[in-house]
C-alpha cells in the first residue's frame, strides 16, 4: 500500500520526519520507491556479477544473456512465493500483480531465479557453481540495497523496543498492527520498534564485503565455496532478524507455530555450514573452471 509515514530515530539524534512511499508521477501512474529500489539492487547485482566474472572467463554477453531470464522469473517466483503465503492479503485480481505497494519474497526469487540460471548455465555450458560464486554475492547485494524498499513503504519492522537504534515509525501499517496492539502500543501515535529491515541491509552489506575480502586476499579452495558462503551469512542473520519481526507468516496457529522465513533461514545456515565444513575436510577434486576456460580457448587459438 502506497503510504506516508512518520519515522524517527530518537537514539541517534535524528527526530520526526516524513517519508512519502510515491517516488513520483508519470502519465498518471504512481511509481513507487520500493520499485526504483529494488530496480537498483538488481542493477547492482549484474555489475557485480559482470565484473566477477570477467575474471573466469564469462563474458559480458553471457552475464546479460542469463541476467534477461534470470531477473523476470526470479521477480515471478518472487511474487508467487508472497501471494501464496499471503493470499488473505489479495482481494481482487489486479491486486496480485501489483508490486508497485511491496510484497517480494527473496526466498521465491532465489528458488526461480536459481532454476533458471543453472537451465541458462547448461545450455550455454558454463560451470553453474563457478557462476554462483560470481552472481550469490551480486544477490546478497541486491537484497541489502531492497530493504531501503521496505524502509520507505515503512513495512518490515520489528518488536516495540528501547535500545539505542530503536526507530520510530507512524502509518496505516502501525495503526492496525495487532502485534503492536499487544505489546500495548499506543497506535495512534509513534511507536518504537527494532528496525529489521536496517539490520538486515547491514548484515548482507558485511557479507558482501567480507566474501569480497576472502575471494581477494585469501581465496576459494573450490568453485561453489563463495556461494555457500553467502547462504550460509544470509541464513544465520534472517535466523534471527526474523524473529523480531511483527509480520511473519507461520506453519501452524501464531500463538506456537513456526516462523516459515525463519525456519527456511535456519535450514539454509545448517545446509550451507554443513557443505562448507564437508569440503574443507574432503576438499572437492576438480579443476577451477577458470582453469578449463584457458585451456579450451588455447586449445581453440591453436586450432585456427
């Protein structure tokens, strides 16, 4: 829902200002900062991705052949995976297809978008896990930038809290939150709550740096390290991250049920964990695609 909010940051000095959702107005058609946002995550995610890349021998073509696949269909699957686990939230038809107000799930963009650059990658024969440890930092990217998205519809926030980077936010959001309503927020003013969409962004920011760091001044043992590296940081943050949050869906009744994002989190930091300590221990016995790539475009040189 396009909206404006009031939001502060009493902790670090910053007090009341207002954030309006409509980035502007073309044609009579209302454009959202939550889509200007996300466009620029994925901007950023591709140049990532292009630059990496360059570097094992994937050219500029084939980044953006995969990216023109990858991007309409993870944004699909990103879309179907919040409708479907949200369907009480869509009324009408034209409702469901208008992501202009929020509502992307990142687990159904990584589940399609992850589909279709491995289908891309085998068609045009290029080593899907060297390929993932160029795109999953390019994503984790893409994900720290988009929170900004929720920032500005003021959604994805958390609990009523008191600590010092505690963010203070009035809209229709908080006005019916009912999680706020039991915590004994007064909604018909500012309430102060844990700002997990900033604790997010700055975790998958970090994480991005740091596999950046290792793949620069340590470096992967194996292709496929760099991405479960990443899963595994983005799996262990949202873990917990999502546990403060006041709108998460559940498996099962609120009252004792799981957090379904919290769970999948969990699942991934343990899987992802698990792998990387696996392969430390029995280091995978193949070649650097990068190393292949030499050698069949030598190979091709010698045959001219």
């Amino acid at each position: 829902m396009l909206r404006i909010s009031t939001i502060s940051f009493p902790g670090l000095g910053i007090g009341d200002f207002k954030v309006d959702s409509v980035a502007f107005e073309i044609f009579g058609v209302t454009i959202a900062w939550y889509a200007l946002i996300i466009t620029m995550g994925m901007v950023a995610a591709v140049a990532y991705t292009v630059v990496q890349a360059k570097k094992i021998g994937i050219t500029f073509e084939d980044v953006i052949d995969i990216a023109l696949f990858t991007i309409p269909i993870g944004i699909l699957g990103a879309r179907l995976y919040y409708v479907l686990t949200s369907l009480d939230k869509f009324k009408t038809l034209a409702s469901v297809f208008d992501i202009r107000s929020g509502g992307l799930a990142i687990y159904g963009g990584i589940i399609a978008g992850g589909i279709t650059v491995l289908a891309v990658c085998l068609y045009k024969k290029i080593d899907f896990l060297a390929f993932a440890d160029c795109v999953a930092p390019g994503v984790l990217l893409a994900q720290g930038i988009g929170r900004w998205g929720n920032f500005m519809n003021g959604e994805a926030y958390g609990a009523p809290t008191d600590i010092f980077i505690r963010m203070g936010l009035y809209n229709a959001n908080t006005m019916t939150d009912g999680k706020l309503i039991e915590a004994g927020a007064d909604v018909t003013e500012m309430v102060f709550v844990h700002p997990t969409f900033l604790y997010e962004s700055l975790w998958n920011l970090l994480g991005v740096l740091l596999v950046y760091l290792f793949a620069k001044f340590i470096h992967k043992q194996y292709d496929g390290q760099l991405f479960l590296m990443i899963f595994g940081w983005y799996g262990l943050g949202r873990m917990f991250i999502e546990g403060l949050r006041t709108d998460s869906l559940y498996f099962g009744p609120e009252e004792w049920g799981i957090r379904v994002s919290q769970a999948l989190a969990a699942l991934i930091f343990v899987a992802a964990t698990a792998l990387l300590v696996y392969f430390q221990i029995k280091k995978p016995n193949r070649p650097f695609y990068h190393k292949d790539n030499s050698k069949a475009k030598k190979s091709a040189k010698g045959k001219k």
